[in-house]
C-alpha cells in the first residue's frame, strides 16, 4: 500500500510541475534593452555555431525562471527532432519559420506570426529564410533541450498561428485603451483574471503619440515590427526601438512612445495596462 501512495504522490507532483506557470513573481523594473545592445550567445552551447545564436532580453534561461530571448536561425537550419522540458510561446520577427512534427508539411510562419510548443512534446523547428529572427517567452526554466525519448504530455497543446489569422480589436472594443488612439490588440496567450499573465500584440498606428500606464508587478514589451521612439518621463534620453528591442516597466510608471510608421509591440503582463 506504501509503494502505491508513493507513485500516485510522484505522478500528481509530475502533472503539476509540468503545467506552465501563469503568474510571474519577479517586479519588472524601468529598463531598455536597445537591437544593437542584445548580448548574443549560443543557445545551445554544446553544438556551437550548429546551434541558433540566443540573444538575451531579460532573465536567465539557463535558471529556473521566466526570460524572453531572441532566436537567430541561418537559413536552411532544420533542427533534429526534439522536446523541451519547458513550454514556450514564439513571436516571428524576421524572415520564415517552421515548428511542428517532425511529419508534417512545412507551414511556414512569416513575421509577425505566433507559435506555442508544449513542454515534453516532439517536433522540429526549421528556417527559410536569408535572415531569421524569432523572440521566445518562458514562464520557468531551464531551457533544455532533450530527445524525443523523454516525451511526455503535460495536457498543453501546440498552436500555430500565422499573422493572417490573428484577429485584432480596434481600441473601441477596449475598455483599456483610449479610443482616439486608434491602438489595435490581438490576443495570444493567458487569463484577464487578477494576478494572471497574460500576452497580447499591440498594433501602434504611425503617428502615434502617447504613453502606456502600467498597473501591474511585471510588464515587458517586444518591439516585434516597425519603430518606435521610448522614453519614460521628458527627463529622460529618448531610445529608438527597431525589431528585437526590450523594454521593462515598474509598476505605477507611464513610458512616453511615438511612431513615425506602423508598430507592432508584444506586451506580456501580469496584470492591467492602460494605453491613452
């Protein structure tokens, strides 16, 4: 009887640890992490310049928890199928990208598009493209890569959506967002309920000029396409945010933003932000 409790005790700590965080801890702070600041590395340090390069944005992906990095792929890599100990959810920047089953049919994603990989679930990630650029968000870590005889289904299931597809809500369908800004929302994982995470992709109009109040203990924004003009009070250095630029806002702060082109931003919050 022992032995019995024992592996249902084991298997129940399994089915929770493999369900992905939907709350992160950590307080975001004020800070800006420019393209051309990106600290780039190997992510997979074992197989060298094999291996996409991974550009950090905040956190540590080789620790146990939540970071967001950038992805570098050469064209024509095609990754041997593979699991991650983790789910991650990805955002294309640049060029083509493919992530499913190793036997399926290429579906090439083009920037702009999303994707979620459950934890434990094989595939292959692939790119086509002269120049491939992806940003990918965990909730936990480590990292890992691990073979696809370590599978395992931890209840999640794999999404790709092409940009085509995303469905977007105009600023009048918002109760958080200021009706004249003409600020569009598509949304792509997590919960509105308190204290839930939650990201969405934010579509700034060019000509836009305004601030973002965050409300919330963590708020961290991905400058997926165009560009925009950041600074968080008159007082401080304006910073211009191309593709793959971070920024980071504490609680209570309203950074100033301004576009000359149409932007698209990937906002992952803990909680309520306001656009006016």
């Amino acid at each position: 009887m022992k032995k019995i409790i024992k592996v249902v005790l084991l298997l129940a700590v399994i089915g929770v640890n493999a369900q992905t965080p939907t709350t992160d801890t950590i307080k975001s702070v004020n800070e800006v992490v420019t393209a051309d600041d990106v600290e780039w590395g190997w992510l997979n340090p074992l197989r060298g310049d094999k291996s996409p390069a991974a550009g950090k944005l905040w956190g540590d992906r080789t620790k146990n928890e939540p970071a967001g990095f950038l992805v570098k792929f050469k064209k024509g890599f095609s990754s041997p199928p593979h699991i991650h100990n983790i789910t991650y959810r990805g955002v294309v920047i640049k060029g083509l990208l493919h992530n499913d089953d190793e036997n399926a049919e290429k579906q090439w994603l083009t920037p702009g598009s999303y994707w979620q990989q459950p934890a434990g679930e094989a595939h292959i990630t692939a790119a086509n493209a002269d120049d491939n650029l992806a940003f990918l968000d965990i909730q936990e870590g480590p990292y890992l890569v691990q073979p696809t005889s370590e599978a395992f289904d931890n209840g999640e299931r794999p999404i790709n959506v092409d940009k085509t597809n995303l469905v977007w809500l105009n600023a009048s369908d918002m109760a958080w967002v200021s009706e004249k800004s003409n600020v569009e929302t598509a949304f792509l994982w997590g919960s509105h309920e308190k204290n839930q995470l939650s990201a969405s992709l934010i579509k700034l109009p060019a000509g836009f000029k305004g601030k973002i109040k965050n409300l919330s203990p963590n708020f961290r924004a991905v400058v997926i396409s165009g560009k925009v003009t950041h600074q968080f009070s008159k007082k401080d250095d304006e910073n211009v945010l191309e593709p793959g630029s971070y920024f980071g806002v504490e609680e209570g702060a309203s950074p100033r933003l301004k576009t000359d082109v149409e932007t698209v931003i990937y906002i992952r919050s803990n909680g309520v932000f306001k656009i006016k």
